[in-house]
C-alpha cells in the first residue's frame, strides 16, 4: 500500500515511539535516553523531575507504559490518522479533536 509523505512520518513517529518505550528497562532509562532532553533543564534528569514534579512523574510512568504495550498519543492531522486506521494500521482509541488523538499500532 502506498501511503503519503505525511502518513509516512505519522507512522514512522508512531513506530519509533513504540520502539524507543520497548528498548527501556526502566522508567528512569526511557526519561533519561528519550525525554529529559525535550524538559526543562531544571528536570533533565529522572530524579530531578521526580522530586520537583511527582504529578507530571506520574504521567510520565502511564506514558511509557502505554507505549511499551503500543499505545501513543500523537497531535497530528486528524484525516492522516483517520486514513491510517482505514487502512487497518492503526486504532484510534479517542480521538482527542483539538487535543492529541491516542491511538494504538495494530501489530
């Protein structure tokens, strides 16, 4: 199936977002190698946010979670998303309208 360029990197973000929560022993490993360097300095380390932010930590932990068992949230354009779950490579879980659409890769 021939997909559009745009499709093309949902799928990619998608799949890299998957790969990278998998590769992750810990919590602590994935905030470190994939998310601390897209925070605030002030947090760039697991610890750190951690302790200055327990409530965004804890989000932090559902995330990865749901990434581990194929599960993103993804802020893209909604007829790109709603193409790929037509196409049967994707299930939109809730689609979030002006807010981020969770989705899950069908593997």
């Amino acid at each position: 199936m021939k997909l559009t360029k745009t499709q093309s990197r949902i799928m990619a973000r998608i799949e890299t977002e998957i790969q990278q929560a998998r590769s992750c022993e810990t919590i602590e490993e994935y905030f470190t190698k994939y998310v601390a360097c897209r925070v605030n300095s002030a947090y760039n380390t697991s610890e750190k946010y951690k302790a200055g932010y327990l409530n965004g930590w804890n989000n932090q932990i559902e995330w990865w979670q749901q990434k581990k068992s194929g599960i993103v949230c993804i802020n893209e354009d909604s007829r790109s998303i709603k193409a790929l779950e037509r196409l049967g490579l994707i299930e939109i879980i809730s689609d979030g309208g002006l807010s981020p659409d969770l989705v899950k890769l069908v593997e």
